[in-house]
DNA sequence: TCCGAGATTCACT
DNA sequence: GTGAATCTCGGAG
C-alpha cells in the first residue's frame, strides 16, 4: 500500500469520528537526518465550546488560537512547566475542535527518537507512551504550533487496513478534573504502547 | 506494585 | 497568585 499523506477532508470531520479513525494511522516527521514514524494507538477528543476540559472552552486567546483553524494544522501547547502536548485540529474554521495524540507505537526512526528523549530510555514501550513523551521523541515544540499537516514536514498517512471496531476502546480521558463522564479517550486493546502502567487500561 | 511529590513555565483569573 | 490535557524517581507496603 502506497505510503500517502491524508488530505484536508478527513480532519475536517467531527472530532470524535477524527479521533476514532486516527487509531491505527501513523504520525510521520521527515528531519534532514532520519523519517521518523509512530503508529497512533491512543487519543483524546475535546471539543471546545462545549467541553469543558477543552483549553477553547472559554473563547478565543492568544494560546489556543491556532485551535480555531480550520482542521489539520497542529496545536502545540505548553504545561506544567516543562512539557509539550501535540493535537490535531478538527473541523472547519471557527470550530475548535481538537484530538490530543496521547500514544504511538515508535516504528522507524527509532534511534534518533530515543536521542531526543532527554532522559535514557531502555524500553521501546516508554520511548512515546504519553503525550509529553512522543512530542519529545518527535521533536514537537513551540515553533510545531500550527503546522498545517497537509504541507509541511509532519504529517499522518495510512499504512495498513483500518482498524476494526473491536480493535478499539474507550475510557474517560486522562489527568483532567472536569467532564470526567465523557468517554473521549480512544485507544487500541491490549496496546503495550498505550500510556500509564505496561498494558493497564 | 502503588502512591506521593518535585520539577519549572506559562496563561489566565 | 494559582493551577495546569505530565513525567519520573524514590520510598513504603
């Protein structure tokens, strides 16, 4: 199957069939020294207004602007400090819907995501088994902030055959305080790249 | 294996 | 000033 970038159609469904169909894809950077590639097996859906966990659920800032494009650029933010979080924006302009990218599975390019890792990392499992973690390894920061995913040098492409539903689960998403009732997390069963404990779901 | 706390910057109240 | 869509290490059980 012929390797090819999604185009702009696909993100600009609503969030939650985003997120849904991302499991299973794969995020792909190309650096001057190496392609790096990971397969998604986890995200997370917040849909702006109307969520409250969403960083849009409060209107329009300076921070979240980028997150009221239109869908398949890149919302790169900043938190606690010392971490970064990648999403991919949803939907039409004016609609800040985004799917956070919680987990991939590192498949090429291994070496040079370990080497952005700043701690030594031993298992393949831990190397982007966490949002903070794999935009790390992809080296994903401030200046990643509103990439457009169908031009420049990061991008999601399909590899193999759609994942099938009973593939996949759901749960209430993770290390937030409000809308805790809301399943929007996605991830691929039995996955020992999805974050927290090896294998817990 | 589980839980608690530190690290450390920024946006928003 | 406060708390955040997190990660990691260290100590207790």
């Amino acid at each position: 199957m012929p390797h090819r970038r999604l185009p702009r159609s696909f993100y600009l469904q609503p969030a939650l069939d985003v997120a849904r169909q991302l499991l299973g894809l794969y995020l792909v950077r190309k650096t001057g020294r190496a392609v790096l590639a990971g397969r998604i097996v986890e995200v997370e859906a917040y849909l702006g207004p109307d969520d409250p966990a969403s960083h849009a659920y409060r209107g329009r800032t300076p921070r979240n602007e980028v997150m009221f494009m239109k869908g398949g650029h890149l919302y790169v933010y900043f938190t606690y400090g010392m971490h970064f979080c990648g999403n991919v924006v949803t939907g039409p302009a004016g609609t800040p819907h985004a799917v956070l990218l919680r987990a991939l599975e590192p498949v090429d390019g291994l070496t040079v995501l370990a080497e952005n890792r700043t701690l030594p990392v031993m298992k393949l499992e831990a190397l982007c088994s966490g949002p903070a973690k794999l935009c790390q390894a992809f080296g994903i920061a401030r200046k990643e902030n509103g990439t457009d995913l169908c031009r420049g040098e990061i991008w999601i492409e399909r590899r193999d055959a759609p994942l099938v539903d009973d593939m996949i689960a759901r749960s209430p998403r993770v290390g937030i305080s409000k809308a805790r009732e809301q399943q929007w997390r996605f991830f691929v069963k039995g996955s020992r790249f999805v974050s927290g404990k090896t294998g817990r779901q």
